[in-house]
C-alpha cells in the first residue's frame, strides 16, 4: 500500500509562501525564491522542457519527491487564484495543457464541476464533500502507490490535523520572508514525529519526517 | 577575530521555549523535549557532572557550541525568572555556584547591579545601557575568541535585527510545541543568509548559517 504524504519547500522562519499572492504571483512575496534549489536541478529543468542544469544531493530528493505517487490531492487556491463558482470559462490550473502531475488529480472545492482531463494523463477532480472523501477517491485509483497532498499550507495543516498524513519532506531553505503563509501553524502540539533522514544540499538541506 | 554567534534548539514549528514559562518551568510547557538530543550526549553529561551517556553525530556539534567562546551576552530572562529591581537577597542564575559558561557573562537588564562574581570563572556583569554596549563589553574581554549571545529569543532576535549576529546554528527537532516563544519572529525579510553545513543526527539535525 502507498503511504499519504506531502513535500514542501519552507523558509526557516517557517514559511511556505510570501504574503500578497495573486494570480501574477502565485507564491507571494519572496516565495519564488523557495524554490531556487530546485528550479536549477537539472531532473526539474528536464521534465519541464529546459536543458542543462545541476545535478547535486538534491537530485536524489526531487526524484524522490516528484515519483511514486498514483493521485494527488490539492485545494483550491493552490489550483488557481478564482473564487466563488466556476463559471463559463474556467480556470484549468496554473500548468497549461498538459500538467506535471500524470495522475488523477482530486481538487477540494466548495463548486461542484464536471472533471477536467488534460493532456498527459491528469484528470482534475472536484470534490466538494470534503478532505476525508477526497482522500478515499484518490486511494481508490492510486493503484497502491502513494497518495500527494500537493498543497497549500492550509490543506497540509487540515490533513495533519486529521491524523492522515503518514511521512512528509520538508526542504528547509535559509531564507526569512518574514510573513506569508506558515505551514505548521494551528497544529497545537500533539503530533508526534520521528525524523528519518537529512540530506544536505546547496543551499536547501531536505528533512524527512514520519508520523508516528 | 573571535565571531558573533548563537546557537539555539528549535521545534520544527519554530520554537525555542514553550508556553508558560516559569521558575518551576523555565522553558515553558514542552521545553525540555527540545533539549533531549543534548541531556543524552556522553559529551553533555560529563561536564554536568553525570555518567554515561551517547556519542553520535551530534558530539562533535556540542563540543563546538560549547567551546570557542570568551564571553557570553544573555536578556534577564534568561539569567532568571525575577523581574523588576533586583531586592536584597538577590537571584544568582539558574546554574547554581558553577555555572558551565567559565567566562564573563553579560546580562542585559533596566536595574543596576554590581558584578557577580561565581565558581569556575563565571562573572556575571549587569549591562544597562542596551544591546550595544553589552557587545561591545563583551568583545572586550574575550580575548579574540567569540562572543556567545546565549538567549533568550528576544535578545537573538535584538541582535539578528541590528546585524549584529555573524554565524549561527540552529539545532532542529521533530517536534511541534503548538505555542511558546518563536526565535525568528519579527525580523521581516531583508536578512540574508548561507547555509554552511548540515549535520544529521539522532533526533535532531543541526544546521549552521551565516548572515552575509
């Protein structure tokens, strides 16, 4: 069986977005910069149609990360920057016609909408009966590979705070935005972790967690 | 030239004490926890007076933290749970006859005390003319080895804030307190940092940083 697990990219003031995001900035202030480590991976530049790039101990992690999973589920916000119902002409996502996903793809929403299939293999899903049913539709066709709780902050914190998620990376970034979205806030203090392992890597080390 | 550093234990939630802090209770409600990785070191134990104990990676980290250093600068919290003026048979520290820091102390406080002179060669000395000043006294006196800014939170982030801070490390647990005193709060976003090294280690991972 696939295990439920995120991966997120965080500044060590805890951080996983910049304030102000809107649809010209989808990671708030200073939140592009998370991702530095892993823009300039080769294995990243690679699979988004660039050449060249670096190959480092964070190679090993994004390959890591970015495999092994059979669906994914996300929330709204982290799908697109509309609110309210969906209209006439809907949003498709942040990623254009063919998304770097390849799965099932469970978006929760408050609108209901018919699926949306895309090109290279990701359909989006929108459940709007919340994170519990979203998670057994995603098990349901991850055909035993893992489950991705793709994001955001809030949709992280709801399914820790429910006791679904099983392990998670976190790639810790030397960065301080100051303000933004806070990944592990209104989590009090009853989940217990384990670390598993550290890899230290230019300019980002990748923790791996599992909760007991 | 000795360094300006700290080093502190943080949750992964980003804490360094947890809420209710007391005399009875001096790193608040889960505190403790933080410093398991530590109490169960051979390397800690030993000069605390006790037998036995871990050697792992985290040996040689602690051996660098706690060495290096010719003066040390703390906020009254730190030193103690008493507020206001200091009275007539007046607070002596947490660490009984003996503390383990063996060098000048500066404590930081808005009530004039004459020095404090303790076993082993701990003098504390009460600074009341701000951050600076306290530095500079430090300085002074530590021979060119480093200065120590040993807490708490608020007097770390004193000195983040006026750039005062050259190195730091950050000893990180997979614990999440919910509540406490945040290290790095209230520092916006201009502070730039390198990662320099990251250490794995049972329960903990220990990350150093310079501020550039």
């Amino acid at each position: 069986m696939g295990k439920v697990r995120f991966n997120v990219t965080m500044s060590l003031d805890g951080y996983v977005a910049g304030p102000s995001q809107s649809e010209n900035d989808p990671l708030g202030a200073g939140g592009m910069d998370l991702h530095t480590w892993l823009f300039e991976l080769e294995a990243w530049r690679k699979t988004h149609g660039e050449q060249g790039g670096e190959v480092n101990a964070s190679t090993r992690v994004a390959e890591v990360l970015e495999g092994g999973y059979g669906a994914v589920v996300m929330g709204r916000n982290m799908f697109g920057p509309v609110r309210g119902p969906w209209g006439d002409e809907p949003w498709t996502g942040w990623w254009g016609e063919n998304p770097p996903y390849h799965t099932p793809v469970f978006v929760l929403t408050h609108h209901q909408r018919e699926p949306l299939k895309m090109d290279g293999g990701t359909t989006f899903h929108f459940v709007t009966d919340g994170i519990g049913p979203a998670l057994d539709r995603a098990r349901l066709v991850s055909d035993d590979q893992d489950v991705l709780i793709a994001g955001g902050a809030s949709v992280i914190q709801q399914y820790l705070a429910a006791g679904l998620v099983e392990e998670f990376w976190i790639s810790l970034v030397p960065l301080l935005l100051g303000d933004g979205e806070r990944l592990l806030d209104n989590l009090g203090s009853s989940i217990r972790l384990d670390q598993i392992e550290a890899v230290e890597a230019p300019g980002v080390t990748h923790l791996k967690f599992v909760v007991r």
